[in-house]
C-alpha cells in the first residue's frame, strides 16, 4: 500500500513539473514576442536638408539713426528706450529761438525785396510810357528795365533764403521717420549738439517686423543651396515653436572663424502674431535641399540591405516575412518607401534573429 501512494506522489509531483515547465517555456515565448517591436508604414514629409547656426539682424532700414541736421540745445526728449513710437511722431525738440529770429528777419527781407520790385515795376512802365512819348532817351529806359530786374532777382534771393530759414527752424523738432521700437537714446535733455560736420543721433529706432536671419552655412552645404529654398529655424526663447522662411540671397563672400569655411545664407521670414523675435538671438537653420510630401515613409531602422537589395520584415497574419522594397529620398530619421509596401503594414524594427528561419 505504502508503494502504492508512493508512486502516485511520485507521478504527481513529475506531472506538476512538466506543467509548470510547458508553463514557464509559454511565458518565454510570449514575452520574446512581446518584445519585437512592430511599425506601421504612413505618410509623412521626407528630404534632405542642411543644418546651420545663425543669427537675427535686422534688414535694411529696418534700423534707423534718428539725428539732427541742425545744432542746438535739447529742450524736450520725448521717448525713452523700449518705447514703441509710430512714423511721423514726435520724438525731441530743440531750442529754436535763434532759427525763429533768423526766419523773422529773412522774411522782413522779403518784404524789403518785394517793395522793391513793386517800385520798379511801376518806374518801368512809366518810363516806357515816357519813351514813347519821345520825353526821355533810351538810356533812361534801359536803366530802368535793368533795376526792375535787378529787383526781380533780388526778391527770388530773398524768398530762397526765406526758405531756408524756414526749413532750418523745421529741423529743430525730430519726427519718427519709421515706426518701430526705441532701441538706443543717445541724447538727454539740456544737452548742446552740433551738425557741423555730421549729424548728431538722439535715439535707434527698430522695426522688428523687418527682420531676416544670417545663417552660416558650412562650404560643403553651400552648392546644394539657391535663392527661393524653403528653410526653417527655432530660437532658444521659443524652443517648441518652427518658424518658417525662404532663403532670399547668399553672400559670396566666406566668413572664416576658426578655421571653419561658412557662407551667410539670408533667410526671409515673418513671424507669426505673439511671437517677439529681437536682433542677435541664436537660431538653429535647417534648409531644405529636396523635400518629398505626404509619401509613405518607415523609420530608417526598419529598412535592411542584402545583396544590394533592399528589404524589410513585414508582419501577415501574425507571421513575420521579408519583402523587398524601393526607397527614395532618406532624412536623418526616415526613409521614403516607392514600392512594395502600403500605407498601414506593419514592419519590424530591431534585431531579426528569431526570424532567420522563418525568411
């Protein structure tokens, strides 16, 4: 009896073992396959591109010296760094005092040059009156004729200088002459400037709606890339957001740092409503060379070669076979997919042994 049970214990506990094995070789298997790791082939953009640095400046006359072409005491300085002002608006005055007394006189003098004319108008008709009645010699006449010109000429130098005047007291107030943002303030009030021989600046004006980046393309980028490429840029400010541009011009001229070749790309953009891009902020560029749109694509770790062909594993009903493929353009991350595949198929990614027997 003792044998008996026994060897039904013995039998038990054997039974229990290989089930827990086949258990255990189950759990294996299962986790073997979870780990593979399966994409789907979608549509996305794919193209080459050109990396580069650069930087924000601001276009031409985006950046404006705004001075005075007159000298004088500052009375009144209207603006201060920071301050945004609009074309046309006020921005400083100086003392016109003595421009107002010059404009006073000039125009006395006009009146002056004007009496004068006026006189020898009327001795002119008179005399040709006298002239022709034979009263007076011709001389007379012609000396007559001569100071109504005289007069005449006399009165334009005086409404010139009149002019002058005027034009002179005028500069005396200083007027945006773009709208922007006050970048510099170079003069304060109570301070005496003096145009003699060039023209003092009292504040930098900027338009940051004109600004374009300096990218600085590396010599062996520089011939894939031509005026009307599409680009993009990110700045650390804004690190989640793209802005996009269109290369508008390349420098011919290199600029050497380091013994590093680069070439100044301009990139032309505008910056979307919310987003304040401002002069010298580091950019990150990428140029686009050759851009595909919306074509199937799977991540370049899904591609494989074999015998210069090129091929991927594919899963079918729950089984893993290869099939060969066409490919196009690649980027860093993805290849474009031309034949062989169709958008939704589910491709493996990794390591392939499991899979050498099943080919």
């Amino acid at each position: 009896m003792r044998r008996i049970i026994t060897v039904v214990v013995v039998l038990g506990l054997l039974g229990a073992g290989v089930a827990g094995w086949k258990r255990l070789d189950t759990t294996h298997a299962r986790q073997g396959s979870d780990s593979q790791e399966f994409v789907r082939v979608t549509r996305r953009d794919v193209g080459t591109v050109a990396k580069a640095t650069g930087v924000i400046k601001p276009m031409i006359g985006a950046e404006v010296n705004v001075g005075s072409s007159v000298s004088g005491v500052v009375m009144r300085l209207f603006v201060q760094i920071g301050d945004r002002v609009a074309k046309g608006q006020l921005l400083a005055e100086l003392d016109s005092r003595a421009l107002a007394a010059r404009r006073d006189a000039d125009a006395a003098a006009l009146q002056v040059a004007q009496a004068n004319l006026d006189y020898a108008g009327v001795d002119l008709r008179r005399k040709r009156q006298l002239n022709d009645a034979r009263i007076i010699s011709r001389s007379e006449l012609d000396l007559a004729e001569k100071a109504n010109a005289v007069a005449m000429l006399t009165r334009d130098q005086a409404r010139a200088t009149l002019n002058d005047s005027s034009t002179q007291l005028g500069f005396t107030k200083i007027f945006a002459p773009i709208g922007g943002v006050v970048s510099s303030v170079s003069t304060q009030e109570g301070e005496t400037v003096a145009a003699s021989f060039a023209s003092p600046t009292f504040v930098t004006l900027l338009d940051l709606s004109k600004l374009e980046v300096w990218a600085y393309v590396d010599e062996t980028d520089i011939g894939h890339i031509h005026v009307g490429r599409k680009a993009r840029f990110t700045v650390d400010t804004y690190g989640d957001r793209e802005f996009a541009g269109t290369v508008t011009s390349i420098h011919p001229k290199a600029e050497i740092r380091d013994n590093v070749v680069d070439y100044v790309v301009v990139i032309r953009f505008t910056a979307p409503p919310g987003f304040v891009l401002r002069p010298e902020m580091t950019t990150t560029v990428t140029v686009d060379l050759d851009r595909h749109t919306h074509v199937l694509a799977l991540p370049v770790r899904a591609v494989r070669r074999e015998a210069g062909r090129t091929f991927v594993l594919c899963r079918d009903n729950g089984k893993t076979e290869q099939r060969w493929v066409g490919t196009g353009l690649r980027d860093d991350s993805y290849f474009e997919i031309l034949t062989g595949l169709r958008e939704g198929d589910e491709v493996l990614i990794g390591d392939t042994d499991s899979h050498k027997g099943e080919n």
